[in-house]
C-alpha cells in the first residue's frame, strides 16, 4: 500500500496524479484535518505532526509514503527519512526548476504557505535551480483555508486573487508555481486572470513519476483507497466529486476511517 498525506484536501490533487499512473496499487490518503492549516505553524509542530503520521502510516504496512504537502516537506521530510529509513519517502517541492527553465522573463513567483515561503528549504532550491532568474516568493496566508471550506467565490477573496495575480504579472513574472497542493484546486480561478501573460506550474505529475519509480511492489494490489482524517473523515469522501475527482470515489472501500494519530 502507498501512504499519501497533507494538512487536508490539498494532496487529493498528488493523490489523483498517483492514481493514475498507478491504476493498481492499493491507496490511503491521510487528512490531518484536526490541526489543518500548517502553514502559520511552528516548524517544531509540524515536525511532530509528519513523525506522527509517517510512524502511523508505516504501521499500516504502506511501502511507500508520499508527503503531499510542501509546507511539511520543508520542515520535515529529512526527519521523516531518518525516522523511518526502510521506507521510501516522496516529498513534494515547489516546482522552482522546470519555471526556472521555461521562463522568457527570466522572473519567476512562487506562490506558497508562510511556512513554506520562509523555509531554508525553499531557499536552497532556488540557489540551486534558479542561477540568473529572479524569484519572488509570495506567501498566501489563508488560501489554504478557502481551499479547505470551498470558499473560493467570495468577493474579497476573488479581489485579492485577482490584486496579486496583477502584481505578479506587471512584475514580469511569467511562470507561477503553485508551491502548496491545495492550490492546485485554485487553478480555475487563476488560469483565467493569468491567460496569455503567464504558466502556472504544477508539480504533480512529476511526483507521480517519483511515485512510480519508487513504488516497487507496492505498486501492486487491486486499485483500492482507503480514506483517513484526524477529523470530520466523511467530509473528506463528500468532497471528492466537487473538486472534480469524483472517479477517485470508485477506488474507495468501505468507510472513512478517523486516525487516531
Ligand atoms: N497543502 C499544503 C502545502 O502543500 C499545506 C497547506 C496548509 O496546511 O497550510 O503546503
């Protein structure tokens, strides 16, 4: 089995691209719902937290574990790999590298949580993959938040989207990386104001590739998801149809669990 976890939702979009290219592994998708969001959290507490799960998830023989999340990446993922060191871990990290080389501008944004944008991690990557173009790091504090309440319509919020979206822009930025999962959910608001002037990147995909390679025999079972939440599980089941991953519905056995993590 593959253990795969965020915060909340936002690694449903990771979870997705994995279960794609892995039609028959056996899934389960963790939401840390209880403590969601983690991006204006400590490092300590978000540590404690991927020890928590990567311990739980490794108690429930999952071969492979993903951390769906960027902001748990940064503190956490070296942790995690020393803590359980016969497990393959995947991390997710804001795609620095393929906007790097596809900008014209030569000026990127990465769009992240509080956490994510200040981590020495994230300052690393962009020393290394980023030689000659300009970064800007823009966190979005409470976006997570709207991701995780469907709230994507109102009007402050689409106003503030829309405010630093332009900035962005007249900034010259021409590729956006989307440095947190839950935006990926975000896309249908901001392909729109971004249209013709600038990509957004995703990295997804790409760590479904990891996923792929690494998996070994877990990539073997019968194509089932199971479910899991440290609060509110049978939300978690609710909202796979409104974000466009109703198929992923089909895979799940039985009943949400609640982890007791
Ligand atoms: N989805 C997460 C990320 O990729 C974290 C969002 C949050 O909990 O603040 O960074």
């Amino acid at each position: 089995m593959i253990g795969i976890f965020d915060s909340g939702i936002g690694g449903l979009s990771v979870l997705a691209a994995i279960a794609r290219s892995l039609p028959t592994a056996d899934l389960t998708y963790l939401a840390d719902t209880a403590h969601v969001p983690y991006g204006p959290r400590s490092d300590a507490f978000i540590q404690g937290r991927v020890l928590a799960i990567g311990h739980h998830l490794a108690e429930q023989d999952c071969g492979l574990i993903v951390v769906a999340c960027n902001t748990a990446t940064a503190a956490a993922v070296q942790m995690l790999r020393a803590a359980l060191p016969h497990i393959p871990v995947v991390g997710v990290e804001p795609g620095v590298k393929p906007a790097a080389k596809a900008s014209r501008s030569r000026r990127i944004a990465v769009l992240a949580t509080e956490s994510t944008a200040r981590s020495e991690r994230l300052a690393r990557l962009i020393r290394d993959h980023a030689d000659g173009v300009d970064v800007l790091v823009e966190p979005c504090p409470g976006w997570a938040t709207r991701v995780e309440s469907r709230d994507l319509q109102t009007p402050e919020f689409v106003a503030e989207v829309r405010l630093k979206m332009q900035r962005l822009l007249d900034a010259g930025a021409d590729q956006l990386v989307l440095g947190c999962t839950h935006y990926s959910f975000l896309t249908p608001l901001l392909a729109p104001l971004v249209a013709g002037r600038a990509q957004l990147v995703d990295v997804a995909e790409a760590v479904a590739r990891q996923a792929q390679r690494l998996a070994g025999a877990s990539a073997q079972g019968q194509g089932r998801l199971l479910l899991q939440a440290t609060a509110r599980p049978e939300q978690l089941h609710a909202s796979l149809a409104g974000l466009g991953l109703g198929w992923l519905a089909e895979r799940c056995r039985g009943e949400e669990l609640l982890a007791r993590v």
